[in-house]
C-alpha cells in the first residue's frame, strides 16, 4: 500500500462506473487494489510518447505461452515491445478475451441505450492526454474471472476477489495508465455492486 508521502508517488480511487488515467514513469510501480471486492478493472497501457503503440492482449498470449497471467510475466504491446512487468498478483485470475464493454453491447443484448460503458469511459479519461485513436484498445479485465472449456465455450464467472486484494506492475517504458472500474451490472463481471478501484503508483515496490 503506498502512503502517498514518498517522492513520485500517487493514490488515485476511480470511482464505480467511471474511468480515470495517470502517468507512470519507466521503473516506477503500479498498483490497483480492489477496495471493497468483486469489482472488474479495464486495465489499459500506453505508450506516453506514442499513444498508437499500446498493451495488447493477443500479443501477450504469444509472448507469454499462455491466456493466463503468472507473476514474472511481460505484459507486450502491439508491436510486441514489452510494457510491463507483472510483480504482485492477490488473485491469479484476470479476463485476456473480452474487449471493453461499450454503448452497442448494452443496448444490442439488453435494450438499455446511454448505460455507462468501459469505452466511454476511457475516451474520457484519456482525453487530457490527447488520444484520438479511432477504437478503443482491448484491455486486460482485472479482477474479471472467465472460463474457456474444451468445446470453446467462453464463460464469465462470479468475481473472487476480496476487498483489498492488489495488482502491482513495474513499468519498463513511460506508460499512460487508465483504469475503468466497470459500469456492468448485468451479469457476473462486476459481482452484486459497482464499486471504486484505486490506482497507487510508487517509486518503490508496495509491500
């Protein structure tokens, strides 16, 4: 947990339903904490000198050997450049499948228009460092827990993670971070509540 006092440091909560964005210096550390439990973080990573050039999911599939992520790993970009390093991890289980839900999912399979959405809520965030990418990188869905069976069957699961429980990543590049504490309360993502996440970022690993 970072107190917030040392040099470089920064405790940003995102509120339920929204987004927020902070940058993060090459060696410092990035933290998101799941503050009260069962709340899917859309985690993304961008280049801050290059914002076309950004964490890709696939590509960390590839470069990882896996669809999982283990402490240790690179998290890589679209141009397979390594982002991060993943240091500390209270869960062991984050979604890499899913893209960031948006205005056409709520209202295509549920009828709902103008519902808060990881989309918007990036472009908003983000928006202070002038980004004009025309869609939405896929994030890395912290805190989301899936299953893919051996027919193919994708599946989305009740979240496990407890109040508290922390991600840390070491940035290897200067970063842009945006974090959505998504808005989705209409099936297990998010558990039974919409609830804030926290960012800290540290010059020195959190214990």
């Amino acid at each position: 947990m970072v107190d917030g006092t040392s040099p470089g440091s920064q405790v940003i909560i995102v509120p339920g339903g929204y987004g927020r964005a902070v940058r993060v210096m090459a060696g410092q550390f990035v933290s998101v904490r799941d503050v009260h439990g069962g709340q899917c973080g859309d985690f993304w990573a961008l280049d801050a000198g290059d914002l076309d050039h950004y964490f890709s999911p696939m590509h960390t599939w590839v470069h990882v050997g896996r669809i999982q992520l283990r402490v240790g790993d690179e998290l890589v970009s679209n141009r397979r450049e390594p982002l991060l390093t993943l240091m500390r991890d209270d869960v062991g289980q984050h979604d890499m499948f899913f893209p960031a839900c948006d205005r056409q999912r709520y209202a295509r399979y549920y009828g709902i228009h103008e519902h808060r959405n990881c989309c918007d809520n990036f472009r908003e965030a983000i928006e202070a460092f002038h980004w004009r990418g025309p869609h939405t990188p896929q994030p890395l869905n912290l805190f989301m827990r899936t299953s893919l069976s051996s027919n193919g069957e994708l599946t989305i699961l009740d979240p496990i993670s407890r109040a508290g429980d922390t991600v840390t990543f070491r940035a290897l590049q200067d970063l842009i971070i945006v974090l959505s504490a998504c808005p989705m309360d209409l099936n297990p993502v998010g558990g039974s509540s919409i609830t804030d996440l926290e960012i800290a970022v540290s010059e020195a690993q959190p214990q």
